[in-house]
C-alpha cells in the first residue's frame, strides 16, 4: 500500500511540528530550571529568611513557605531577562513558535514564577486532607501528580494569558511533566533540594 505524497508531507510536517515544540519547551524550561537553582541561594539572604514561613500549615503543610511564592517569580524573571539576552545574538531559534524575545520580560517572569508555585497548592491541600506527609515520593500517582500541578498550570496560564499555539502547549501537557520529573532529580542530585 502505497502512502501518497500528500499523507507523506503531512506526516513530516506533524514531526517537524513536534520537535521544534519539544526543544522550545526544553529552551524555557531551561530558563525555569536556571531560575529553581538562583532560587535556592537567595533563599539564604536575609529577606527571604523573614519569608520562612508556611503560608497556611493546616492547609497546605509546612512545606509551602511565603519565599517560594515571592522568589521564583524573581528568579524567572532574572531567568527570562538573561535568556532574551542570548536570543538577542544572531537568529537563534527562528523557527520556535515561542521566543524569550518577543514576551515582555516582567509580566512573563513574575507571572510564570507565581503561577508555577500557587498551582501546587490545590494538590498540597488534597494530600495534607488524605493524611500524605510532605514530600513524600512513595506514591507513584501523587509523585506525577506533584510534577503536573505546576506545569500544567503554567500550560494554563500560557494559552489563555499569553496566547501561546495550541499545538505548544498540547506538546507541553506531555512533555513539561517529564521535564520537571528531570529537573526535580538533577535538583536533588545537586543538592538544591
């Protein structure tokens, strides 16, 4: 059976579409993973000690602190300027749907920071109800539940706020948890978390 020339192009296009979606999202993540390393040394400055403190321990535990909520917005900030920068020299990255370049640093920072850590408190508010203990990692389904909460409210926040393709964050809602679940052990691997 013979593919016509047709169903042949679509099929590269598919692909094509695919991985250039993948390797965007690898490139922002990248500036989100740069932004989860800055953020764990401001954490020892003495601003965010007085910010050491749960946001509601009956509620989301005491995991859940005000300087997560407060410096990861910054950090991406610092994140998106830097990576708008790099994109700045030459045509880096023509072909991504989405570029650093083209968002307003300070709203796609401080948004994308805040939402990332605000989407993790409905799943820490189910698992402080269901008796799981913080950072637990024992349950396979909360395990990618804890990597899905964030992401996919920053896939949310992308689509509906910044207007990001529909097909990049269709690639992101299968891709951006593996990243993260990547992220998390290279964090721990390092000693960041």
């Amino acid at each position: 059976m013979a593919i016509s020339m047709e169903a042949a192009m679509r099929e590269v296009g598919w692909l094509s579409t695919l991985t250039l979606d993948t390797l965007n999202l690898i490139w922002i993540a990248s500036a989100l993973f740069l932004a989860g390393v800055l953020e764990a040394f401001l954490w020892k400055m003495p601003p965010f000690q007085w910010l050491n403190f749960p946001i509601q321990r009956d509620w989301f535990g005491a995991n859940k602190r005000w300087r997560g909520l407060v410096s990861l917005p910054l950090t991406f900030l610092v994140g998106v300027i830097l990576f708008q920068q790099i994109e700045g020299v030459g045509n880096l990255n023509a072909n991504f749907p989405v570029h650093f370049r083209d968002l307003n640093a300070i709203q796609f920072g401080l948004l994308t920071g805040f939402v990332f850590n605000l989407s993790e408190l409905p799943n820490s508010y189910i698992k402080r109800r269901l008796q799981i203990p913080p950072g637990d990692e024992s349950n396979p389904i909360f395990y990618v539940v804890d990597h899905v909460d964030s992401t996919y409210g920053v896939l949310i926040l992308w689509y509906f706020y910044f207007q990001f393709p529909a097909h990049f964050i269709g690639v992101g809602l299968a891709v951006t948890p593996l990243l993260f679940m990547g992220a998390t052990a290279l964090r721990k691997r390092l000693g960041l978390k």
